[in-house]
C-alpha cells in the first residue's frame, strides 16, 4: 500500500463514519452532493488491510446505503459487474502465497452478496449479467487458495472461504439461479475440503449452507448423494495414490466436520432422508480410519 492510498484511507475512514452518525435526512442531503464520488472511493479501498476501515466502517456503510435504496438500479448494475473483475473478485487470484489481495476477493464477494440479495428483489441485473455473475461466482470458489479465517486485531478477518459460500448461498437463492450452475458450486464446496489447511472458524457450516439452499429449491436428492459419495471416494484414491500424508488428513478431518454437520442440516429439513442415510454410512466408515 503506498503512502497515498494510506492517506487516502484515513480521509474515507473520517468520511465514512460522519455519513454513518448522520441521521436520515442529514444523509440524504450529503448522498445527493456525493453520491459518486464517496461510491467510488468506498470501491478503491473494499479490501484495505485496515479491519476497521474494511470491514465495520466501509462495508457497514455499504450495506446500510444499499438496504435504504439510495443507490439508483443504474448505478448497482455496473458496480456488480465491476465486483466481478480481475482487479476485484480475482484480484491476484492466480498467486500463491498469502496477500493482502485477499481482502479485496473476500470483500468483493460480500459486497456481491448483499448485491444478489438486493437484485431478488429490485431486479436491476438483466438475464446475461445474472449468467455471467453465477459463473464466475462457481468459477471463484473453486480458484480460491487463501483459506485464512481471523489474521489479526488490525487486519481482522479474510475469510474468503466463508464469504464465497455465502456468496453461493446468495446465488442459489436467487429467482433467476438455474441448476446448471449447481454441479460448479459442488465442486468448489468439494475442492475447499483439499487446500492444504484445517478450518477452525466453523467455514463448514458456511459450506453446509450451500447444500441446505440447494435441498430448499429441490435439487435433484440423488445428484447430492452422488456427489457425497465422490467427496469420499476421494479419500480412498488418494491414500491408494500418494498414501496417508498431511494434506490426506487435514482434507479428512475437514471432510468429516462438514459431513457430521450437514447430516444434521439434512435431519433438520426432514427432507432427502436417503441422503442422510448414505451420509451416515460413510461418517461411520471414515471414522474407523
């Protein structure tokens, strides 16, 4: 970050929290005069490394501005699309090593999902952005490398993992979802078990969330129990491939913990009872290992 931008985050930081104490009719008046610029500037810094700026000031902000409609259906289209970009949601996608990028992702993501909640109901995207918005949404789930949870009391929380299934959960849940798009969001559910860590901030719950939103349009109950037994039949070419290393176990253990939990999910919807069945039949196998 230079020393600009840094600047520049201490001014919206003092901007953002004016417009939050303002009360309503004091907000609107400001909206009015700075609508754009203050929309721009909140985009600029969406994934600032400050916690504070980030997550409890700008995205706070957002999603209040965006709940009381003062951003015109004109303006929410192409912020959207704009979320979906390399310079935002892909940010630095391809590099390996953990960067202050992942804010920018995971920001991205929950900007887009309070985006495709407020789209079901003011449908400002049109049927091609829509196709695109839930491709690219499957698309970054499964790209994703950057499994962090709570980084520190500055920088607070990345989170991309949870984000993202939130993200999908927004996207299933849409009027205009279809699916197609389904079997990529399974894969990205099934790819997050494999990324080298253990999760410890309840991601998958976040994950179960997805099927649970998958169940309540009536996806098809034998293509999620095909898809149970694939995560599964993983563990077993793996161990018969590579053996039984590190990155076996923490996929295991992650496997396991979402497994556990969205039997219960499934009990609890009393709904699809042969996927529990067969759910628990494997929860049972695997913990002999």
């Amino acid at each position: 970050m230079t020393i600009t931008d840094l600047i520049g985050g201490i001014f919206l930081l003092q901007q953002l929290q004016q417009v939050l104490a303002m009360n309503e009719e004091e907000r609107q008046v400001y909206m009015q005069a700075h609508e754009e610029q203050l929309l721009t500037n909140m985009v600029k810094h969406i994934g600032d490394p400050s916690s504070t700026l980030r997550d409890q000031t700008n995205y706070r902000l957002f999603v209040e501005l965006l709940s009381a409609n003062y951003w015109t259906a004109e303006r929410l289209r192409p912020l959207t699309m704009q979320l979906i970009d390399d310079e935002h949601l892909f940010l630095h996608i391809q590099d390996r090593e953990a960067t202050e990028a992942v804010f920018t992702r995971s920001f991205s993501a929950l900007w887009l999902t309070a985006l495709l909640h407020a789209d079901a109901q003011l449908r400002f995207l049109q049927a091609d952005d829509l196709t695109v918005i839930f491709q690219e949404v499957a698309r970054y789930f499964i790209r994703e490398r950057d499994v962090r949870g709570y980084i520190d009391e500055e920088q607070g929380w990345a989170h991309s993992m949870a984000h993202v299934a939130d993200l999908c959960v927004a996207s299933i849940r849409h009027p205009q979802f279809e699916v197609r798009y389904a079997p990529m969001i399974l894969q990205g559910v099934k790819d997050a078990f494999w990324k080298g860590s253990v999760y410890i901030d309840d991601e998958e719950e976040r994950f179960v969330k997805v099927i649970e939103a998958l169940i309540a349009i009536d996806f098809p109950e034998e293509i999620l129990i095909e898809w149970v037994e694939q995560v599964f039949d993983k563990l077993e070419v793996y161990v018969y491939e590579a053996g039984y290393t590190k990155d076996w176990f923490k996929a295991r253990s992650n496997i396991m913990h979402f497994m556990k939990t969205m039997y219960f999910a499934v009990k609890f919807s009393n709904k699809y009872e042969q996927l529990r069945a067969v759910t628990s039949i494997l929860i049972q196998k695997w913990m002999k290992i």
